[in-house]
C-alpha cells in the first residue's frame, strides 16, 4: 500500500483542494489528511481565520472520496511526529514550496509538488467575497 500524505488548513475548500487531493489519491492508495488546528490557523493567518472550525473542516474533508483519514496538528513538532508515524510513501505540497524546508520529508520516501492553480486560494477567494 503506497501512503500519500497531505497537511493544510484546507479552511474553505475550493477546486484546488479538490485537485490536490485528486493527485494525491493517484500518487497512492491510502491518503491522509492532516488539519492545522484552529489555534495554529490563527497564528499563523490572522484573527478572522479559520473562516470554519475545526470539527466543519474535518467533516468536509472525511467526506472527500480521495481521504482515507484525516488527523490534526497543532504545531510543527506534532506535524512531524505525524510524518514519521506514517512513514508515507509521498508527501505533496504546493509548488510554492519548492526550495522551502518541508516539515518532516526526512520521513518520507519522497516530495511531490502540486501546481496550484491561479487564482484559486483560500486567502484569495475570501478577499474576493470581502470586495464585493
């Protein structure tokens, strides 16, 4: 069984996400998903973020015929210890990390990176509705 894994806030799923997490499911067999917490989203994005909670985004997400599971990190030592309990075959990220330190890859047997498509971000997409 080849293990794909995936982390993310994955706050307001758009198409992205979707193909994303379509890649990630014909890279591998089983794919995991792992939530930032809310906590961490905040930290990391701002007050008015997540736009859903936690237990909204995992409930989405589960819903996802590509998700096998999901779990939840808090911080960057817990999203590592995550990696390497699932030892995965893969880990996929978006192209913008490319060059970027990638939080427990040590663990995986390899790094594959998603083109993200333009125009198509949570950050963006809630901008966009703020506009209007």
């Amino acid at each position: 069984m080849r293990t794909v894994f995936v982390s993310g806030a994955f706050d307001v799923i758009h198409r992205g996400h979707i193909e994303l997490l379509h890649q990630a499911r014909r890279l591998g067999d089983h794919v995991v998903v792992a939530l930032d917490s809310d906590f961490r989203i905040t930290s990391v994005k701002g007050e008015d973020r997540p736009y859903h909670n936690l237990s909204d985004r995992i409930a989405v997400i589960e819903a996802i015929k590509y998700v096998d599971e999901v779990c939840v990190f808090g911080s960057d030592k817990e999203l590592e210890g995550l990696i390497r309990l699932y030892s995965p075959d893969t880990i996929i990220v978006g192209s913008d990390w490319k060059g970027k330190t990638i939080i427990g890859k040590q663990y995986a047997k390899g790094v594959h990176y998603f083109d993200r498509i333009r125009g198509l971000s949570t950050t963006q997409i809630l901008q966009h509705s703020s506009d209007r």
